[in-house]
C-alpha cells in the first residue's frame, strides 16, 4: 500500500546510503545512519554516530560522511 493509498501525505523518504557526504545540523541529533528520512529497507542497520565534539563523522558500514553544519560544541569539562 503506498503513503497516497494510506492516506499518509508525507514526503517520500529518501534513498539511503545515495551519497558521499551528508551536511547535518543540531536539529538531526542524536545522528543515526540511516537518517530518520530515508528508506531502511534496504540499507544498513541503523548505527548511531557521535558527531557532536568533533563537527563531523563517518559511517562504518557505508563510509558516509557526516559534517555538522552548525560546527562542534565544546566538550562537557569533568
């Protein structure tokens, strides 16, 4: 049954893995790959990945890499 048959009137997600690079912002977080928005049928377990500290990150299953647009936030101090 398709969204339009369900009554379900949301963007189509998009496919997964389809590019190199992903530019994400803190609005994304915690940050999964696959993101929420695309299709996980046919991907990789979703894996959750820390991009916080650093500003970016790189899936290990698909070698997505993952830059956060917004830029690293400070490390908690102990």
């Amino acid at each position: 049954m398709s969204n339009e048959q369900a009554g379900n009137k949301s963007a189509p997600k998009k496919q997964a893995n389809a590019q190199a690079q992903y530019t994400v912002s803190t609005a994304d977080l915690p940050l999964s790959c696959p993101m929420p928005d695309m299709k996980q049928w046919n991907s990789h377990p979703k894996v959750y990945l820390p991009i916080e500290y650093t500003g970016t990150t790189e899936c290990p299953y698909c070698g997505a890499v993952f830059v956060l647009n917004d830029g690293a936030v400070s490390e908690p101090s102990i």
